[in-house]
C-alpha cells in the first residue's frame, strides 16, 4: 500500500521516486494521481514527504483533482531550455528536472518509472546525471521495485475500485450468456434469425461495446476459445470461427476501468446445450482442485506453496503438471494464480520455483485460476475468480457468479 512507500525507499536505499509520462494507460503515474486527463507529467516524491506533481498549465485542473500539490512545467521556459540544450529534447528535458530537483532539494539515490520509449528515458537520465550530479537514477527490476512491492497490497478505495470492476465484468459476462442462449442451434453451431452462424469475432465485437457502455475498456482483448484452442490457454480464439454446440470453450475476459485503470480477471469454461462426459469430467476435475487450493488460502504463506499443492492434486487426479516437467503443453501447464491491480499481472507471483519468495499477504488482490488442457483432445478447461486477501485473513470473491458448465440452448 501507500502508506508503506518510505519504508520501502528505505529498505531500497532510495532518497526519492520520479515517474513520468501520462495518467493513463501508464500503472506507475495512475497509482498516485487516479485516472486523469493528463497527458505528460513528472510526479516526484522525497522520502518521509508527500509526492508533488508538476503538469502543463492546460492540464492544471485534472492536475489539481488528483489532491496533490502541484506545479507548472510551463515555468520553465521549454524554448529556452532547448536553446540551451542545442536542440538536443532529452537534454532539454534534465536540464528542466535539475531546476525541479533544486527547487525541492531532491538528491541522493532515485528509482525511476514510467511509460515512455526506452531512448527518452535513457537519454534524458544520461544528461541528468551530467548536469545534476546530487542524483544518482537507481534502475530497479521492474517485479521487485519500490512501487511493484507497495502494489502487492491494496487500501480499501483500490478494493472498492476492483469490486466495481468486478461488477462490470459480471454483467458483461451474464450478457455474453443470455446472448449465446438467446440463439438457436444448427449443424452444430449457433445460428442467428437468418440462419447464419454467429461467429467469435461478432460476439468479441458486442463484448467491446457492453464494456464500453458500463465504462471500462478491454485494452488486452479477451480470450474466447474453443475446442482445440480452448486447449491452449493463451489462444484467444479464432474470430472467423462458428461458436459450437457441445464443446468447452474457455471464456476468459480481463477488462480495466476507462482509461487504463484497475483490472479485474475472470474466466468461465462453457458448453452449450451438453457437455460431452470427458469434459465434464475434466471440468470437475478443475472444480475440485479449485475449492481446495481456495479452502487452503491465508495471508503470511509463500504463494509457490499453492502452485504446488494445485500441481499434486492435479497429479493425485493423473494428470501431467509443470511440477514435474516445465516443458509440458498438456494438463496442468501454468501457475495458479497471480497479483492483479493497475497491471493484469502483477505480484504476488505464483510460479513454483524456488526462487519465488512471494508471500500471500492480508491486502493482497489476486487471481485463482486451475485449469487443464488437452489440446489434441480438442479440450480445455479453467476456472478462474479475483479474490481479495481481507484484513481479518480470510479470502473474498469480489464478485460471485454461476460456475455451471452448462448453457441451456433452445432446440439442444
């Protein structure tokens, strides 16, 4: 959380924070400022203070919203510091962050982030260290930084803000399931009035907009995949593909508020009209193994620990599991779980190696999501629901929805 960033510069040996770039679509300034319309901004926090944000004046109002105390780019004559700079942008831009760091004695060792082209950042921090030699820029890896580690546990607005999410996604999701039972069957796949199939493209188009108009966006597309693709857990689906009857297919949707907020993760695995016995029972299978893990989940316990009781439950049922053999492409192929916040992934990691030192924390938000996958079988199947770590240690589906397998279909 927040409240833990000094303690954590400290423990990082760092004496201040710079992110820069926009509010939106770009984790690192959101997590401070909300999501705001602007465009290009320099947030600075010094350890044991509060952070302070300097914007361009036609952006001071969405700046003064965020409740930090902000500053003007525009006092620093951009024009002058290029003719300074000999034209040279990144050396105009250091040569305005020294001003900056001299107004508010900033020095010492500094963590920087940000969404911006890797030759700005680069080149900018070069001539900052030239021209502003009480800094030092600190490079931390990005899955264990300051800030990464601060996400790993969310406060009750983040919370609030990932539930809304949550109920989003669930009235998307009950759409998408009212519109495929809406629809009648023919020759094995879902037919509209005219008799024409409907297709996953047509139906990830109406996902889009149901999104939309409930005012999230869906910037890493959503998978919808079945048969043999819903047997490979990343294959989105293939738009110009029928939506069969009797078939599992993996619906798995992670949007985000408007504007490249919070996220929020889910997936259901479907049949419509009937499932098969084989995948029924692999679907049970998966359920099994879900109610257990979950049954198991409490704050202070290495989060691998999960990944590999998932694995031998899996294994017990006779399934091959990434425990065994990393290498594997069926059965149980992937981690459990993973932290989710202003990134779709991000800490707490769940992989099983024993360089993980991910702890399961009170605060944390994360996903859990068992699944197996048996692609030449045309088969697939996950499960997947967000859930909250709550203060008091017991785990919280956000949202809560049906796991039925199966979709009644008129005619099926």
């Amino acid at each position: 959380m927040k409240d833990e960033l000094d303690r954590l510069m400290k423990d990082a040996n760092l004496d201040a924070l710079l992110v820069r770039g926009s509010a939106q679509h770009n984790a690192p300034m959101t997590y401070f400022t909300g999501l705001r319309h602007i465009s290009r901004a320099y947030l600075v926090k010094k350890i044991g203070q509060e952070p302070i944000l300097y914007c361009q004046n036609m952006e001071r109002d969405e700046a003064a919203a965020t409740g930090l105390k902000t500053y003007s780019t525009s006092d620093y004559n951009y024009s002058e510091l290029m003719k300074e700079a000999q034209g040279d942008d990144n050396r105009a831009t250091a040569l305005m962050l020294a001003r900056i760091f001299e107004k508010h004695d900033i020095s010492g060792r500094m963590g920087v982030y940000g969404k911006l082209a890797s030759e700005v950042i680069w080149g900018s921090y070069k001539a900052l260290e030239e021209i502003y030699p009480r800094v030092e820029v600190v490079t931390e890896r990005p899955l264990t930084s300051v800030l990464s580690e601060a996400r790993k546990t969310k406060d009750e607005d983040e919370i609030d803000r990932i539930r809304t999410m949550g109920m989003i996604t669930a009235a998307v999701v009950a759409d998408v399931a009212g519109f495929l039972t809406s629809h009648a069957a023919r020759d094995g796949v879902l037919v509209d009035r005219e008799g024409q199939p409907v297709t996953i493209g047509a139906l990830k188009k109406k996902i889009d907009l149901w999104l939309a108009m409930r005012g999230a966006e869906n910037p890493k597309g959503v998978i919808f995949a079945s048969g043999r693709d819903a047997g490979i857990p990343h294959s989105a689906g293939q738009d110009d593909q029928p939506i069969p009857i009797g078939q599992p297919i993996v619906f798995d949707i992670f949007p985000c508020e408007a504007g490249g907020g919070y996220f929020y993760d889910f997936t259901r695995t479907w049949c419509l009209g009937y499932a098969p016995e084989e995948v029924q029972e692999l679907y049970d299978d998966v359920l099994d193994v879900y109610n257990k893990v979950y049954a198991k989940l409490k704050p202070d316990t290495p989060c691998r620990d999960y990944q590999i009781e998932t694995c031998e439950l899996f294994e017990a049922k006779g399934h091959p599991t990434v425990l065994s053999d990393e290498s594997i492409t069926e059965g149980y192929v992937h981690s459990l779980a993973h932290g989710l916040g202003l990134d779709v992934h991000e800490a707490p990691w769940f992989h099983q190696n024993e360089t993980n030192q991910s702890m399961l924390r009170a605060g944390s938000v994360i996903t859990v999501e068992p699944g197996l996958y048996y692609p030449e079988k045309n088969m697939g199947v996950r499960i997947e629901d967000t859930v909250w770590m709550r203060p008091d240690g017991t785990p919280e589906t956000l949202v809560e929805f049906p796991k039925d397998l199966v979709l009644k279909v008129p005619g099926v």
